[in-house]
C-alpha cells in the first residue's frame, strides 16, 4: 500500500488556501439577478391578500411571486421527500411556497428577483401581507395533549407519527428484576450553522429547455429528483451541479421551498437566478434538531447487569416532514446497541410543532440515544456503589461475540449485527490515559482547595456507510489522466481527496493524475450524496472496485501492445511497465488511445472499447464504527462555568485511509459535541418566536473552548467491504455530551448535584451549587 | 442582511460634522461601525442619513492633561490598548480594554461610540462609571460637561439631543501605585460579559484609604457597590464581606439567565477584582 | 436615487478607481466588484470572521465596513496572501500540512486574521494563539489544525 493509510496532500487545499474556492455565492453569469424572500414574521397565521405593487414599482425589481405565480410550472406544488414508514400518521410535505397557511416562522411566502440583493431586501420589505394569527403550538410536549391547538389548522391532531421499537420479554424482566431506576431526560440539539448558509443558483436555456441548478446541497441526485416530480420534467431537463460547499452537517442535504422557487423564478425572468440565504434566515428557515423529552426506567440484576429498559420518548418534528422519522428512530434504535440488553421496548411519538422542521445534524439522532444510556449507566452504579467504568464494563459487547446481532432493526428495516470491534479494550484505554484509577485521590486533594474537578466516561458505537451504494466512475482518456465521477458529495470532508487515494492506488499512485468530479447529476445517472458517514465507505468501496477493473483493463490492453504477460505488469506513475525491464514500458495515454477506436481497425482480442468502469457497490449491512469519550473537567461553582481539562477520545473506524482527515473528522465533531453539551441552545418561546436569532446569542464553540484533545485509534477493520473502511464523520460528536455532563456530575457531587439535560449553562450549574447551600 | 438606502456624509472637521448633525433630519453617526453596522445589515435601524465620523481625524486623540487622561471619541479600542499613557496612569482601561471583543473588533471600534451605545456589558462604560468620568458633548452652538452618571437617560439611551455628538471622555486619574483589577466572566473568550467588576485602591500601607469597586452587566448602568471599605485593612475576608453587598444590587432577568444568578457571579467578579487590585497596590 | 461615490483604493497592491453605491459593504464590493470572491460572508453581524480582511495591515470584518469607508486605504485580501501563483505563504502551507482546513469557507478569514497577529506576536503560546483566532468561527476543524500550523510557522510547542 503507498497512498492507502496515508496522510497524503488533499487535493482541495490550494484553491481554497488562495482563496480560489467557487462556492454558491462566487458564481457569476452574465444577466444574473438575485432574490429575496418574504418570510412569515407568525409562527402560525393564515396568509390573506398579498400586495405586490409597491414592491414591484422599485426600480432594480423584475418580479414580486407568490404560490399562484409558480403553479403553472408545477405538475407538484408540494415537496414529497419523506423517507419511508408505516409509521406516519400524517403526511405534511412542504409546499414551494403556501397558499393560505403559514406554519413557521421564517416560512417563505413571497419571492422577489431584483438586480442585486440589496433592492431586493428593500423590495420585500414593501410587500403587504394580511396575516391572521393563529393559536401556537410551541411546545412538541404541549402538542400531543387534547386540548391543544394544532399546528395545521385542518390536521386531526398533532401526531404526525408514532412507532414502538423493541424486542424481549420486558415486563417479565421487569417484573424479577432486583433493582430498577427512573429517569427522565430533557436533550436540545440546535442546528448546523455551517459557516456557509444555503444557496442556489438556477439558469434555464431558453434554446433547449434544460434547467441547470448549482445549489449548496449534500445530496445533488435527490435534488434532482425532487425538482424533476415538482416541475414535471425528466432527467435529462434538469441538471444539478454541486459547488464548492461551506460545510453541510445534515441540513444541507435537504430540498428546500427556496431551491424550486428559485428555479423557477429562472424560468419566469428568463435570466439567471441566485439566492444566498444570510445568517439570519439560517436561524428560521433552515432546518436544525430540537428537543426530546425521555422517560424512561432501567431493570438490572445485583451486579449492575441490564436485563431491560422500557420508556417513551417525545420528539419534536416541527412543522412538515422535511426528511422523515428517521430521527427519532435512530435515538431509540441506539439504546440497543453497543451494551447487551436482553429486551428493550421504546415508545416513540413524534409530534408536530410551530416551527422549522426536524432533520438530521450531525450526529442524526445517535448522540440522544447515547446520552440516555450512559446516563442510566452512571445512575446505576451510583445506586449500586459501582464504579461507573465497571458498569459499563460488565455490558459492553465483548470482542468475542463479534459478529453480534442485537435485538433491533435500523430505520431500513435491516438487522443491526456489529461486524467488528472491541469495545472493552477502547474503554480500557480511555481510562488509562484520563488517569481514571488516580483520579479519587486528585479530586479530594483540589476539593480541599476549593477546587472542583470530575471526570465522567462514555462509549458508543454508531452505524456508519448507510447504503445501499454510491456511484462511481473511473475513467482513463486518451490524454492519459484518470477522471473519477461520483455522485457523493463534499462538504469539507475531503471526499475527493479520499477518493483520488483510493483511485491512484490501484492506478499508478500519482494522485496529481486524478480529477475528481462529485456532485454533478451530469456526469453519473445514480448517486446519493453525504450522510450518515457513509461516502468513504460506500463512495470509497465503488471506487476502489472500479478502479481494479480499469487496472485489470489497463493491464490486458497493455500486455497486447508490450507483448509481454499480463502477471509480469505493473502500474507505476502514468505507465505500465514490465517489472524489472527497464525501458519497456507504454503510457496510460497510448493504452487509451489503443481502445478508443480507430475506423475500419480491430480492437486488440477479447478487449473492450474504453478504459472505464462504473461501480454502484450494494452493501446493505451498516458497519458499525465505536468509541470511548473520557473528559475530566473543572467547575468553578462561584460562575458556573466549566472547563474541559481534558479530553480523551479513543475510536476505531476499523481500516484508517488517511490519518490526518480522520483525526480532523473527529476534532470537528467533538467540538459540535462540547456544544451540544455546553453551549448551543436554540430557544424559543411559547408561541413558537425564535429568542435566539444571531450567532452572538447562539453560541458556538471558538478555539478557547476547545479542550486539549488526546485520540487513540484502534482499527478493526470490518469483512463488509474490500477496504474494511467504516465511516467517522460523525464519530466525534456522539459520546461527548454524556462524557462532560457525567463528569460535571462528578464535580459538583457534594452538592448532591444531578444533571438530566443537555445543554446545561452556568445558570444552571449555579443554581444546584446554591440548592444544596440552602 | 444588507443595509437600506440612506445618504452618506463623511465630514473631515468637527465643526463639519457638527453642522451635519445640526442640519441633517433623521441622522446616526457612524464610528467604529461595530454597533452601528450589524443593527443595518439587520435593518433594525434605518436612518434616512448616516454620518461617517471616520475622517475627522481632530476627534482622535489620547493625552495626559494634569490630572485627567482625556480621550477623543474617536480614539480606536486598538489605539487605548496600545497606549502607553492609559497604561502606565489608568491600567484598569488598559485591563478592560483587552476584554472587548476580539482583535477586529478592536481595530476599528472606537471609545466614543461604545460609551453612547451604552450596552449594559460595555466595558469602557463600566470603567468610565469607575472613575466618575466626564463626558464632553458638543453641539453648534455649544460644548456643555455630563458627570458620567448622569449620561445614561436609559436603557442604552445617552443623555444626548438629536443634534448633540459625544466629542471627548475626561477620565480622572488615581494616584501612582493605585491597585486596580477589572474582572468579567463571559460564556466564551471575547464573549459579552455577563457581570464585571472594576476595582480600584488606594491605601497607606495599613490601611485602604480609598476605594472604588464598580458591577457592570447585570443591570441597565453600572452600579457602585455600596461596600464600605476605607479606613479597613485590606483581607480576603474584607473582599469576601465586601462582595457579598452585591446582593443589594439591581440585575436584570433576561432569556438566558436571572437576576439572581447575574448577582451571583457579580460576587465572584468583585472578589477577583479585589483581589488583583490589592496585588497590585504599591506597597513601598 | 441610489447614492453613489467614486472611490480610490488600493487591494493586494492594485490601485482601483469605482464608482460604488454608498450602502454596499467592503464585503461585497470586494466580491461583487472587484470579483475576489476569497472573502467569505457567513453572518453579516461581525461574529464569524469569515469577511475578515487587512485594512491597512489591520484586521477587520469587511462585513462591517462600507466600501467607501476603504476610499484611499490599502486593503489585502486572501487573494493578496501567497507571494506568487506557485508559492504558498509559509502559513498557508502550514494550514496545508496540519489540516488546519476542511471546507475551506473559514479559511480566508483565519489567514488575514493570523498575518496581523503574526506580526504583532512572531512567537505565541498556544494559549495566545486560540485567543487570536477566538473570533474566527469554524464549524469543521474543531480549531486544532489550525492551532498546530501557526505553532509550526512559529516553532511554538504545544502547551
């Protein structure tokens, strides 16, 4: 292996170190205008009359659109996106824009294209709308009792769906268990807040009917999908081509009201379209994770062993279904996996609210399931005297029944079976290099100081390379350079790179001979973009096949024109050469030449015409990545705030590609972790208004949060695909909230402190140290 | 998020400007921008005329004069930071400054726009509050004097007429060798502060003879603590009694946090600032 | 009618003459205007430092500043960084070898940040080095790339 398992140069650096990114908002076109949207200032309202005529006599402004301005382009007017159940009880899909509800606010009602974004903010401003409010749903709690408003005037309820996950006999576990604990948990994760917020540019080609729309998105197929059902036109009418992007974290790979409208809006003007959505319409139009409220009971024998953990958990959907249930599926599907648990039942309903819908962000979900088990986990040792290491020691899923098949079934309705691992070694080592075994005698010595230290501990393990495929194509040119097409996206995660490694490995080893082009509907007719840390897995495993098969092509061809043996070739820089024979050798450019055709002459026998290859590799199994957090943390109970002494976070995602973007994959998510934990909160009132609305109220993490971070890689790599690769994307996110919130419960343990919630502030901290005062 | 229209002055004088102000309907002065610029981009505010301060270079001035530091409204964060005469005859500024914002922030706010902003974390208002600084406000027709108590007339409201500019802060120093620390506790490193505290001493060696301990962020105006220290021996029980006055002080509840916990950390801000302002007396 | 002014600045050591309406923000008339689109918008309220620029050698956030403001000022942007098109500033290079980026979107804002600070502080802790880039959000790198590049520029250790 030369590049495989290195730290090799990424090809997105230069560009984007000079400067010379092209991301949404750098693209220019001739006759390019820009838009603006109207935007609900009610959570819930109907929309009367809207008064364009004061907004279209600007000058600068060449269209003021409304939901009756687009029908005439929409064989759909709604966006139908939901991933599939039998669990929904509603189906609440998202209009481009509405006709006389409004649902949340920041939703668009309005759409005005002006020469540049300054006249069109001033021409949205004078747009006249008769709202009558409606009552609130604020609260995904509230939502679900009788009396409560509904969050679409004409919905039966708020339900939107409802599903029990689970297996075993859990009431007779119950019902003989030696001990069993209560809990109730609240969580709040926020939104993505990349750096770079949405955008989407749409050009129409009056001449041939193709629209081509460049969009910020992590899934360019799904796009295309979805503008394809919406417009009523076929693939081949529409192309969606991915920039440079900003960053994605989950949000970006949704279709939004804003992208048809958009595209649409091209098509009226008759001149190219942009929107760059700003910071402030993140906040409402973008969809972000919100709140869970958990109840839940654990049941275990004298030893601390689980026997079953029953419960229900309430999920806020907010106001359509912009992705599916697969959210709050995956907290509950989580609490299964990674401990044995011999029966398990989870109650999961998932109601509608006022406000931005519910998807995934990094993380989707698993770090809420995390969060309650190892919350439980900590809850019983303390009932039970036992070290909280020891606890989780006594559960995990040992080495030696790898493959080990759970109880539960993923969203996919697929059987969770966890390819490889060894989960009690990862904590092992997380505990020997926080110092776990010292750490009594440090706490009591700084407790005499006024000192207040805690250490707390977490593992997960995470599904990762959700399938079932990804496309790839490579392909070799008369030119002689290896071109790689791919539906999978890059959002920062250095897709490319990776797959240029895995690419050149088989092919020559000269990653400077490889283009990679991802994201762009018009080179691959299938892909399925970024998510679920699944593209070095899935991507990674269609390239890497491809790339055998052009280099098993490369290499007969080449055995013609050499007329030497096809075992006695390599492939070295851009040539072939016959090993040990130093001047025989012919170039990747004369091979490609020799099958791209000449007229009238034979290709060389039993050869086909073109070095290339597409792969869509199915792997349906996910393969399961794990981990151990350990934090040690300081709170200064005079202010509440917390320090992150250290952090440990050891982590296996079996075969290591490339050591730096792993290592860079895990410190960004731990850093959304210690957010999650500490900081972001995303608020709202009881009406459903935002409280928080700029990034100086929403909180994220600077380089003066971050800890001092050691890693530890462990690699098992996994039979489930060639490279025995599994994803990392998310890793670092997961188990950091129940690490640091355990180890502030560990602090302010002579307060008698105990913390069910993540985020927790200052406030909060200050609040138990007072408490336990009075 | 992009500004409204509005028409731009950009003045070179003071008495340009001035005459803008006393003329111009409807008018914002634009200084650092750090304030001014985001509520435009959110088009909270929307004036018809934005004067642009940033070329009367007459307004941008720190110097020593007697027994007061006086200071243009001008003067850049940066430029205080930097200055050796703040930090050798009024460190607490030099010590509050650091903690506003970041860097850019820094480089481009100025001190006359941060005090009529009058944010209730402002450090520089809280300092000026320390010192009972006087503020000079000019007009067209007149310069009048504002002890800095009175220049607050609300919540982030100056005492200021519609035709009125903030021109120059008289800052009066305390005696070399005087003890000063300014503390605040922020969420994050250049974070607003959600309670500070600027302590100021002076003593004979036994026994302080002069002291000044001042809360800001928890409250619309900074608040002097009502602790009785002169004539004491400085102690960490002296601090602690004192800080614990911080319980009569006013605090605001807001979305994130309650009176009674900005109270609480206020406390833990005066016994720090005590405790670095007693450090640091000069004890010959 | 859109009021307007003709402005004279220097960007990167080119001289520009343009005539700019008085609203537009230096971020945009970089972008838009003068199409050197390595100045990133990611919030428009002075927080992320993504639009950070050099104004005269000092840090500011371009978002927070109208173009008019730069009239006669020497403004470097990201563009104005690398000392040719096939030579990295030392920085950039360091960024390149400890993965001090990911999606690149922050990157142009730390760079300007860090070319002043480096110059006001040639040998930082690393303690000195988080507070100078605590304001420059980044949402992918969780900071330590680019903490590890500005120690390596400047032989600092990690603390």
């Amino acid at each position: 292996m030369k590049l495989i398992g290195a730290s090799v140069a990424r090809l997105e650096d230069e560009p984007l170190l000079r400067g010379k990114g092209r991301f949404i908002d750098d693209l220019h076109m001739p006759g390019m205008l820009e838009a603006a949207f109207v935007r609900s200032p009610y959570a819930h309202a109907v929309v009367g009359a809207i008064r364009k005529e004061a907004a279209l006599a600007l000058r600068g402004v060449h269209a003021v659109l409304v939901r009756d301005d687009l029908l005439a382009y929409l064989r759909n007017e709604h966006m139908v996106v939901g991933l599939p159940s039998k669990d929904y009880k509603q189906d609440l899909n998202r209009p481009a824009l509405p006709s006389d509800e409004v649902v949340h606010v920041g939703q668009p009602i309005a759409m005005v294209i002006a020469d540049n974004r300054y006249i069109a903010e001033d021409a949205a401003a004078l747009v006249e709308v008769d709202w009558a409010p409606l009552p609130e749903v604020g609260d995904c709690k509230a939502a679900l009792s009788a009396d409560a408003p509904k969050a679409h005037r004409h919905s039966p309820h708020n339900l939107v769906g409802e599903f029990t996950i689970g297996y075993g006999d859990v009431d007779a576990q119950f019902a003989a268990a030696k001990h069993i604990f209560k809990e109730r948990y609240w969580q709040h994760r926020g939104g993505s807040h990349s750096i770079e917020c949405r955008g989407t540019v749409a050009v129409h080609d009056g001449n041939d009917g193709r629209l081509t729309v460049w969009t910020s998105t992590q899934m360019p197929h799904a796009a295309q999908r979805v503008l394809c059902d919406m417009l009523g036109f076929d693939e081949n009418a529409v192309r969606v081509v991915t920039p440079d992007v900003g960053g994605g974290f989950g949000p970006k790979l949704v279709f939004y009201p804003e992208d048809v409208c958009v595209a649409i809006g091209a098509m009226i003007v008759g001149r190219p379209v942009k929107w760059i959505e700003d910071r402030l319409e993140h906040f409402v139009a973008t969809t972000q994770e919100r709140d869970q409220y958990w109840e839940v009971e654990v049941a275990v024998d004298g030893d601390g062993r689980l026997l079953a953990i029953r419960g229900e958990v309430i999920h806020d959907h907010g106001a359509y279904t912009a992705r599916g249930l697969n959210l709050p599926y995956n907290s509950a599907e989580q609490i299964a996996v990674g401990y044995e648990l011999p029966a398990y039942r989870m109650k999961v309903r998932v109601a509608l609210t006022n406000k931005i819908a519910v998807t995934p962000v990094r993380g989707a979900g698993h770090p809420q399931g995390v969060f309650v088990m190892e919350r439980l986990l900590d809850r019983i040792a303390r009932e039970l005297s036992l070290d909280r290491a020891e606890v989780r020691r006594r559960n995990l899923v040992p080495a030696h029944k790898m493959p080990y098949q759970t109880g539960v079934k993923n969203r996919g309705g697929m059987a969770v079976v966890l390819d490889s691992g060894d989960y009690p070694r990862c904590q092992q080592d997380a505990l020997d290099r926080i110092g776990w075994s010292d750490f009594p005698r440090r706490q009591a010595d700084a407790r005499k100081t006024g000192c207040y230290l805690g250490i707390g501990i977490a593992n997960f393990v995470k599904g990762t390379g959700r399938g079932p495929f990804e496309t790839v194509t490579v392909r070799i040119g008369p030119s002689g350079r290896i071109l790689v097409h791919t539906g999978a996206a890059a959002m920062g995660q250095s897709t490319r790179t990776m797959l240029a490694q895995i690419v050149a490995e088989q092919l020559g080893g000269d990653m400077s001979n490889v283009t990679v082009v991802a994201g762009d509907t018009g080179t691959v007719a299938t892909g399925m973009g970024g998510s679920n840390s699944r593209q070095a897995v899935l991507a990674g495993t269609s390239a890497h096949t491809a790339a055998v098969n052009v280099r098993n092509k490369v290499i007969k061809v080449a055995s013609h024109l050499l007329e030497a043996a096809e075992q006695d070739l390599d492939i070295e820089g851009r040539s072939v050469v016959v090993k040990g024979v130093k001047d025989m050798r012919v170039d990747f450019a004369k091979v490609a030449s020799a099958v791209a055709g000449t007229a009238g002459y034979s290709l060389p026998a039993g050869v086909e015409p073109g070095l290339e290859a597409t792969e869509s590799v199915v792997i349906d199994p996910m393969t399961y990545a794990n981990g151990t957090a350990a934090a040690e943390v300081e709170v200064d109970i005079e202010t509440g705030g917390v320090r992150i002494v250290k952090l440990v976070f050891v982590h296996d995602c079996g075969r290591i590609l490339h050591p730096m973007i792993v290592n860079g994959q895990l410190l960004g998510g731990i850093a959304h972790g210690i957010g999650n934990a500490l900081f972001e909160w995303m608020r709202y009132d009881e009406h459903g208004q935002p409280l928080t609305g700029t990034l100086a109220d929403y909180l994220l993490v600077t380089a003066t949060e971050m800890p001092a971070i050691e890693l530890s890689h462990h690699e098992s790599p996994t039979p489930l695909n060639p490279l025995g690769i599994k994803g990392v994307g998310e890793c670092g996110v997961i188990p950091i909230a129940p690490a640091v919130i355990s180890a502030v419960e560990d602090a302010l343990a002579p307060f008698g402190a105990r913390i069910a919630r993540t985020p927790i502030t200052p406030g909060d901290i200050v609040a138990m140290v007072t408490a336990r005062a009075k | 998020m992009k500004p409204p229209p509005f028409a731009y002055h950009d003045p070179r004088t003071l008495a340009e400007a001035l005459s803008l102000l006393g003329s111009l309907d409807d008018a914002r002065l634009l200084a650092g921008g750090q304030s001014l610029m985001p509520m435009l981009n959110m088009r909270l505010v929307q004036p018809r005329n934005v004067i642009d301060l940033n070329r009367v270079e007459e307004l941008s001035y720190i110097r020593l004069d007697g027994e007061f530091l006086e200071i243009g409204a001008m003067a850049r964060q940066r430029d205080i930071e930097f200055s050796d005469v703040v930090r050798e005859t009024f460190p607490l500024m030099y010590e509050a400054v650091r903690h506003i914002g970041h860097r850019q922030t820094r480089n481009r706010g100025t001190i006359g726009g941060s005090l009529c902003q009058l944010d209730p974390s402002a450090e520089l208002v809280t300092v000026a509050a320390a010192v009972d600084a006087t503020v000079i406000v000019a007009s067209q027709l007149r310069r009048r004097k504002l002890p800095f108590a009175e220049f607050p007339a609300g919540l982030m409201t100056p005492a200021i007429e519609a035709n009125e500019m903030l021109v120059a802060v008289r800052f009066p120093v305390w005696k070399p060798g005087h003890g000063y620390g300014f503390e605040e506790y922020a969420r994050r490193h250049g974070d607003y502060a959600l309670a500070s505290a600027a302590a100021l001493l002076e003593s004979d060696h036994r026994r302080i003879t002069r002291a000044r301990i001042t809360v800001g962020g928890i409250a619309p105006q900074p608040q002097t603590l009502p602790a009785k220290l002169e004539g004491r021996s400085p102690s960490e029980a002296l601090f602690d009694e004192a800080a614990e006055a911080c319980g009569d002080l006013e605090a605001m509840d807001d979305v994130n946090f309650t009176g009674e916990y900005k109270r609480h950390i206020a406390k833990a801000m005066v016994k720090r600032a005590l405790h670095k302002a007693y450090g640091r007396l000069s004890k010959h | 009618m859109a009021d307007s002014r003709s402005i004279s600045l220097k960007v990167n050591g080119v001289a520009y003459q343009k005539d700019v309406e008085v609203r537009v923000t230096l971020a945009d008339f970089l972008r838009h205007e003068l199409r050197l689109t390595g100045t990133h918008i990611g919030c428009e309220h002075g927080v992320c430092g993504a639009c950070t620029v050099l104004v005269d050698g000092r840090s500011m956030r371009s978002c927070l500043m109208l173009a008019v403001q730069a009239n006669g000022h020497e403004v470097t942007t990201i563009e104005g960084v690398a000392p040719s098109p096939t030579e990295l500033h030392p920085l950039q290079q360091a960024l390149r070898e400890c993965h001090g980026l990911q999606c690149g979107f922050c990157t142009p804002g730390m760079v300007t940040t860090l070319m002043e600070f480096l110059k006001d502080c040639p040998n930082p802790t690393e303690e000195e080095v988080r507070i100078a880039i605590c304001g420059n959000l980044c949402r992918c790198t969780g900071y330590q790339g680019i903490v590890d590049a500005v120690l390596a520029v400047t032989g600092g250790k990690r603390a």
